[in-house]
C-alpha cells in the first residue's frame, strides 16, 4: 500500500517536472480569476515557502559544499553575476525606462538581488550539469541572503523607497535560511538516507507549494494585471530582455573562462534563474504592490527561458536527450534527479 503510493507520488513528480515551463504562468491567472478567493491564504505563503525550502535542501551536504569551497573560482564568478553585475544592470535599465518611478526601479533591483532558484537544480541535472556547484551555491547564496538582499536594495535605491531591513532580514531568515539548514542537517544526519527516502515522495508537494505561492503572489496584485496597460506591458518587456541577458552573460562567462560542459551548464542557468516565488513574497509583504510587478513578471517566462536555454546548450553540444537527461556527460553522482523549489 506505502509502496504503491510512494510510487505514485513519484510518477506525479515527473508529469509535474515535465510540465514546469507552464505551471507558474497558470499558477498567475489561477490567482488573478480568483483574487477574492486567495488573498485570505496570504499568511501562509512564509509557511508554505519554508516547506519548500526544507524538501529542496534535503540533497545538500556540508561534503559538497566543502568541496565547492576549496576551489571557489566559480562560485566567486556566479556570485559576481548574480549579486553585482545583473542587480547594477536590472537598476541602471529600469531607472533608465522608468525614470521618476522608484516602485518599479526598485522591483527591477529585487528581482536581480534575490538569490538564485532551487529549481535551477533541476535544470542543471536534466543537461549533464556541475551539481555539487549549484548546491554549493544555492545554499551560501540563501545563507548570504538576508544580509545581501536588503543591503542591496538599500546601496542602489536608497532613501527612494522605505526598506524594511530588519523585517526583511527575519523574514529571509525563517523562511529561507533556517529551513536550508534543517535540511542540509538532517542529510548529514541520516548519511544521505533522509533525501533518499523522503525526498521522491515529496517532490510533488513542492510543486504544489510553489503553484499555491504563486497563485496567492499573483491574487495580491490581481488588480494590476487584471487591468493592463501600456506600462505593464513595458515592464514584462523589460523583465523578458533582462532575464535573458542573465543567461547570456553566464554563457559568455563559461566560454570566457573556458569552463568544462558541466561547470558550464550550472553557470548559466544560475545566472539567468531567481528564487523568484521568494522574491514575490518579499515584494508583496514588505513593499506597496508595483514593486511586485517585475518579479511577478518574471514568473510568466522564468521556467520557459530555462527550457530554452537548455535546447541551446544541447544544440551546442549535439547530445542526445535519453528520457530527458544527456546521460553521456552526467557523473553517476548526479544521475539521481533532484529535488526542486
């Protein structure tokens, strides 16, 4: 009975994975057609986020990291990227497009300084990518966070905005940074055995936990996008273009340091990919709702620009897909799909 559901919930995890390109675009109209619905469920979007958080950090291990750390040159290079070049970029083109509006400017700032996407594991895993890098990243990258978020934000906006710091500090906190290090606790704990055997079956409930974020997020700002407008439209472009030049600077940075295939792939879809379901909570519980709308944004397109750049690398490389994982450039240490949020 156990067996035959663990096997189900299993299943239920790859038609899920399968279909994620789609599932925070629907997830946004899901929240906007039943605003009224939803907005009571705001207060549980921290809870069900820390949820996500613990699952997706069940396949870290201090092991990883260590061995990250011994040879920091990519994680100096991805962290350079994602928390001065692409912040100074998002700023420098929205102050730029939307000059006398520090709402926007500062949403386009916040969407750039949240911290890299634990689904960008599932993405690096799928092409044959440097996982013990994107873990290693992904867990200093949420332990950094509430010190790197609001002190960013605060350096590029200033006195524009009024910033919560303390508050958004402790929000990052519980819901980013306590449940990663749970999790990372509990695998070194049981050797491995807890992401063994708890992680599969969870995986779906993740899924699930980032469709209900979303779909709450996006009841929180129904009234923008249910009446659009020119400069909504403006901000989805200028939210589309950025988010790609994310990816493009992490592959002309693998190609510029001459970077293996696997290093490769997890500097490019870290560079382009954003916690953004964090980001959407941050935006939504310490700012007026505009400064939601880039990051909100970014959640239509996020995981399709993901998938296409995937078909890029695999198009560079000319490997074949066997059940969509490039299995000649995968090590048998990562042949074991992770677990995402």
């Amino acid at each position: 009975m156990l067996a035959n559901i663990r096997n189900g919930l299993i299943k239920s995890n790859v038609v899920l994975e399968k279909i994620m390109p789609l599932l925070t675009p629907t997830a946004i109209v899901v929240g906007v057609l039943n605003e009224s619905r939803l907005l009571p469920f705001t207060g549980l979007v921290p809870w069900i986020f820390a949820f996500m958080t613990l699952i997706g950090s069940l396949k870290s291990n201090p092991k990883d990291l260590l061995g990250v750390l011994l040879k920091p040159q990519k994680l100096i290079v991805l962290m350079i990227i994602l928390h001065l070049v692409m912040p100074l970029i998002g700023w420098l083109v929205a102050s730029a497009v939307f000059p006398g509006d520090p709402y926007t400017v500062t949403g386009f700032v916040l969407l750039f300084a949240i911290p890299t996407g634990v689904v960008s594991v599932v993405w690096v895993s799928i092409y044959g990518g440097n996982i013990a890098l994107t873990l290693a990243l992904i867990l200093i990258d949420t332990l950094l966070s509430p010190i790197v978020v609001p002190v960013t934000l605060y350096l590029l906006m200033g006195a524009s905005v009024e910033i919560q710091l303390g508050e958004m500090m402790r929000g990052l906190l519980w819901m980013v940074v306590i449940p990663s290090v749970v999790g990372m606790l509990l695998n070194q704990w049981t050797i491995g055995k807890v992401n063994t055997v708890c992680g599969p079956p969870l995986s779906p409930f993740v899924k699930i936990g980032l469709f209900m974020v979303v779909s709450i997020n996006g009841a929180s700002i129904a009234r923008y996008l249910k009446h659009p407008d020119s400069k909504l439209a403006i901000i989805i472009g200028v939210t589309f273009s950025t988010v790609v030049l994310g990816y493009v600077i992490g592959a002309l940075v693998s190609r510029r340091f001459r970077f293996s295939y696997e290093d490769s792939v997890a500097v490019q879809f870290n560079s382009g990919m954003r916690n953004l379901s964090a980001g959407a909570v941050l935006a939504v519980k310490y700012f007026p709702p505009a400064v939601a709308l880039p990051v909100i944004s970014g959640m239509l397109f996020q995981q399709i620009l993901a998938a296409m750049s995937g078909l890029f690398l695999r198009s560079r490389t000319k490997l074949p897909l066997t059940d969509g994982v490039i299995t000649q450039v995968t090590p048998a240490s990562q042949s074991e799909p992770p677990i995402s949020s």
